[in-house]
C-alpha cells in the first residue's frame, strides 16, 4: 500500500473522533437519530478543524445501513464503497477549480437524477465562496428545494464570503479552533499508534505551533519525523524547524530592558549562526510581548496563555520588569519592521535596527517610545528621586568647579571675534541661514525638522548647526545630508566655507554672537550719525531714506516737530473733508 500522510492515516471515520468540535458533532448525530437532518449545511471555520472530515462522516452516516449513536459503522457495503470511492453517490467538489456556472449546473442536472445505491446523493463543495456569482445564482433556487434525496454540503473558511441569500438556506455550523490540550491528546493516540516516542515539552510545543489546526501540527509533526527519526524533543523539533528556542526570546527582551544594544547583536548573530529564520524570530518575539502583555494587565494568564506552568512564572517575572508603554512600543516597531523586511533583500539589517532602537528610547521619535519616556518620567516623580548626600564643608575648603572641556579642534576652529565683520563669508552664512534653509528645504522636504529654525554659530572655518541631545536623529540626518546642505550655504554667499554640526552643550561656551559684530561707536557721535552707523554694521536691515523725513525729538518741550512742514501745509492738515481753501485766505 502506498504511504499516506499522517493527517490522512489518522483522519477520523466516526463523530467521536473529531477532536474540539463536540458541540457540533453531537448536534449531527442528534438529527439523524431522530430523522430531522436537513437539505444544506454550511460547515465554517478556520484551516485544519475538522470541516471536510466532518462532512464525509455526516455522508457516510446518512447513507449507512447500521449506523451506532449516529456515526457511521464503517462496515457495511455502502460505508465501505463511499470510503474506497467505488460508489459515486457522494460527490466532493473543490470550488477554488471548479467555480465557473456550467460546473454548477452539471451538479443541479445531476442531482434530477435519483441515488443509485445509497439512499441520499450527498455533494461536499469545499471552499465554497470561491464560486463566482453566477455560480452562487445558478445554485441559489436548487438548494433552496432541492430534489427530496439530495443534501448539500458547503465548507469554507471565509464566510462573509458567502451571499447571505446562500447562508439563509442553510443550517450553519462554526467550527472552534482545536485547543492545545485536545491537539495533544489526539498526538498522543497517534504516537502510540505508529511507535513514537515524543517527550512532554515537545508535544507543548507541537501544539503551539499547530494553532488550532489539527491537520497543521500533523503535518509538523511528520515533517520532524522524517528528519530525525521517531524519537522527538523539544531541541530537535527546534533544530529541524529553523525556530529559536524561549530562552533567545527571554534573552532579546532582556537586553532591550537593560538597553545593551550590543547583546541584541550578540543573540541576532547566534540565531544566524544556528541557521534560524529571523522572520520566524521576530514573529515568535512578537507573540512572547503579547504574553508578557498579559501577565501585565491580568492577575491569571494561566487561563490565557498556552504555556506551561514553568514558562508563565517566568513571563510573570520579565513583565514585572518592562512598563506597559514599552511593550506596546515595541510591538508596534517589530511589526513594522517585518512588515518592512517583506521588500528588501537583507532583511536582518531592518530587524537589528529595530532592536537597537528600542534598546535606546531617546533616538525614537515614535508616539509610543514618547509614552514610554513619558510613563519613565512619571514613575520617577511618582516614586521620588533620591538625592546623595552632599558633605558640607567650609567654604575656604570647597573644591573649585571643575573646567568644562574645550572641544576639539575638529569641531570648533578658534577665530578672534575681532577679525570677523558683516562681510566674513561665514558670518553671511549665518545671517542668512533662514533663507538658506528655505532653499534646501524646498529641495529636499525630508530634511525640513533638521534644518528649519536650527540655531548657528561661525566658527574659524564657517558655520555650525547646532543641535539638543534630544535631536541625536536629527543631527545625524544634517551630517548625512552634509554636502547638500553645505552646497546650499555656498550657493546663497557666493562663497566657499564649511558646514559642520555639533551638539549645543559641546560649544556653548565658544558662541559668537554674529549680529553684533565690528568696532564700537563713540557715544558723541552715536546721536550724530545713527543711521549712517547702523546702515554700516547692519546693511541687511537697514534702508537708506531721505534725511529730511525723520523726525527730531526736543526733550525742552517734548513735543516731537518736523522743520521742513510750512505754516499752509500746517493749516491744510485740518481741514475738514471735502473743505476747500479759498484765495483770500
């Protein structure tokens, strides 16, 4: 005999083989002990729970002629010619092949015909809402009456899929996803039954990874056998599927509390190094933040989680140590990170960076990792800050504040702010740096956050961007965008300098106020010659006008007077409106 899949070896013959799906099977077996089965049911429910299977039990079942407590007896001659297919009055139709109208309308014609040894004609349509809606028409009126020996089965996953013209024909049945306790036990029975020596964790882990699917953990399973022979733990099962183990997940989550981004590399590298998808990775990380999720905003996950009892004191222990807002961080930022490796070809660089900045809140701009700085701030407050003790001595003995360093020469060039006037190329770039970044902004939208209303200052070799620790990104954005930035300066000047960025603690001891720049003007002659003198220093801001339209000011009498206005010209201005002056006047 030809080999056979597990999961068709060990397909269940009678209702009480169907595992997770009592409240289903029971109802079937009540209608035909009773006689008040119906002519269509709609079998719903996810991949791997038992809908096709329970459809050939209820064909054979109907059509048996010694059936037991509603199941089939699998013995007589018409069990036994549906089961080897040699009677054709049980038809099974995949509609994701077979979803045109004249497929359909070969069944309707066929179903005119009586069966020819069973007593129903029974047609199981798998994936029924792949009919196209011309099918789903051409079938509507036949199952709403079909003939009196026909009963129709449909079986799909999507059910929304359905017309609600079909669904309100039919008896619907929503199929559970099969628990993890049901999937083990019916392992169980399978090992036992084909030799197999499987431990107790190892069958925990089968049936997480089967996710409510029977037919799902079968498959794995056989998969596993196949490799490494009938004896099955829990590392081989890890070692054959390319997935990583817990304590790689309690270890990444670790490192992300602890920020060591270095060990977040260290256990990446490990997981390549042992041949491990890091899709599967980030997918299994994701699923361990939901479970720390739960021991966070409950007080029994063992009702809710499918681990062991050993595993979830564990997660308990790792939730107590990670805030709320950071598990929702970082859910959001792993998703979005296998979302994105999805399209590119070295995805293990997308994942890495994703750890990394979880592993260092302050370089996320992201709203969550702002809650997260957030929840920080507030459980300090909360909680107090605890102050050292300072030691009080006498003032005499007090040590002097320490000098702050002076930054290096590559980032700041000294200049003798003596030396420097409005017309130093770098002292232009500077005042004309809000016009400069209009420029490159209209050039390159994307750097907008880090070139608009960015504070400078000159240096000896020309300006620097300065920037807040809390901008680390946007720092690192200027510096790589430098050049364009750089090309930018120079094209407004006309000039050639250097554009260099820092952060503003770095060199605040070292700014140049470059608005007020050049020789000092003598009180005497400030009065004498104040525009002339600002015209000099500022010639961006200053207009020159006629002098003979300023007003002076006589502190004697302080009333402000314009020399140059005639007596007539005086006596114009109050004139009412629409008055006119005569010539005797």
């Amino acid at each position: 005999m030809a080999y056979q899949a597990i999961y068709r070896k060990w397909r269940p013959i009678v209702f009480e083989d169907v595992v997770g799906q009592g409240h289903i099977t029971e109802t079937l077996k009540n209608q035909l002990e009773n006689g008040r089965t119906s002519h269509a049911y709609l079998f719903c429910g996810t991949r791997g729970t038992g809908k096709t299977t329970a459809a050939k039990i209820f064909s054979r079942a109907v059509n048996c002629k010694n059936p037991k407590n509603g199941s089939p007896c699998n013995e007589c001659e018409i069990c036994r010619g549906i089961l080897d297919g040699s009677i054709m009055d049980v038809f099974e139709i995949d509609a994701a092949s077979n979803n045109g109208v004249d497929n359909i309308r070969e069944i309707i014609e066929d179903s005119k015909y009586v069966a020819t040894e069973a007593k129903y004609r029974v047609y199981i349509i798998d994936e029924v809402h792949m009919l196209s809606g011309g099918a789903f028409n051409a079938l509507l009126k036949t199952l709403e009456e079909p003939p009196a020996h026909v009963i129709f089965i449909l079986a799909t996953t999507e059910a929304h899929k359905v017309p609600q013209t079909i669904l309100s024909r039919c008896q619907r049945f929503d199929f559970k996803r099969i628990s993890p306790d049901d999937i083990i036990r019916r392992m169980r029975e399978i090992a036992m039954g084909d030799g197999l020596s499987i431990t107790d964790d190892a069958y925990e882990l089968l049936a997480r990874l089967a996710d409510g699917s029977m037919r799902d953990g079968l498959s794995i399973l056989e998969r596993c056998i196949s490799q490494v022979g009938t004896e099955l733990t829990y590392d081989k099962i890890v070692s054959v599927l390319g997935i990583a183990g817990s304590d790689s997940l309690f270890s990444t989550v670790d490192c992300i509390n602890e920020q060591n981004a270095k060990g977040i590399l260290e256990v990446i590298n490990n997981l390549m190094s042992e041949g491990k998808d890091l899709h599967i990775f980030i997918d299994n990380l994701i699923e361990h933040y939901r479970n720390l999720m739960v021991c966070k905003v409950t007080d029994t996950p063992e009702a809710l989680l499918d681990r062991d009892a050993k595993e979830v004191i564990r997660l308990k222990a790792q939730a107590e140590k990670t805030s709320f807002e950071r598990l929702s961080g970082a859910v959001s930022a792993l998703s979005a990170s296998r979302a994105e490796a999805k399209w590119v070809k070295e995805p293990r660089v997308i994942y890495e960076l994703a750890l990394i900045k979880l592993t260092r809140p302050e370089l996320n701009s992201s709203y969550d990792a702002l809650l997260e700085r957030i929840a920080a701030c507030e459980d300090k407050i909360k909680n107090g800050v605890t102050l050292a003790a300072q030691p009080t001595e006498a003032p005499e003995n007090k040590p002097e504040p320490p000098k702050k360093k002076e930054p290096s020469g590559r980032l700041f060039v000294p200049v003798d702010k003596a030396s420097l006037s409005p017309d130093t190329p770098s002292v232009m770039a500077a005042r004309k740096w809000d016009k400069t970044a209009q420029a490159i902004v209209r050039k390159h939208p994307h750097l907008h956050p880090t070139v608009m209303g960015r504070k400078v200052t000159v240096d000896g070799e020309g300006i620097i961007l300065l920037y807040d620790k809390s901008e680390a990104m946007l720092k690192k954005m200027a510096t790589t965008f430098l050049y364009q930035i750089t090309e930018a300066v120079c094209g407004v000047i006309g000039s050639q300098i250097v554009v260099k960025t820092a952060f503003l603690e770095e060199i605040e001891d070292n700014l140049i106020d470059f608005w007020n720049l050049g020789p000092a003007i003598p009180q005497e002659d400030m009065a004498q010659d104040t525009v002339d003198a600002l015209a000099d220093r500022f010639p961006e801001l200053v207009e020159m006008t006629d002098s003979s339209e300023f007003l002076e000011y006589n502190p004697e009498d302080d009333n402000f007077s314009q020399e140059e206005i005639s007596e007539d010209s005086d006596r114009e201005e109050f004139l009412e409106d629409n008055e006119m002056m005569s010539d005797d006047e």
